[in-house]
C-alpha cells in the first residue's frame, strides 16, 4: 500500500462539487424565504 502524504491528493473536483452545492443551497434557501414571504402577503 502506498504511503499517504499529507496534502498531495488533488481536489479540484471535490472543491468544484462542493462550491456547486452551496451554490444550491443558497438559491433553494433565498426562493423558500421570498415563497414565505409572498404567501404572507397574499394571505395577508
């Protein structure tokens, strides 16, 4: 088994990936507030 070095891995895709998905959550998050919101309003 190879030895493992500390900070050798590459992890473009890993950081790519998880950029994506706070990308993500930060829009589902922003839409369901402004949804609340408006349904507040309309219900008002």
């Amino acid at each position: 088994m190879a030895k493992h070095e500390h900070g050798k891995m590459n992890i473009e895709t890993q950081e790519k990936t998880f950029q994506g998905f706070i990308k993500a959550s930060v829009y589902v998050a922003t839409f369901s507030i402004l949804l609340l919101i408006f349904i507040g309003l309309v219900n008002g």
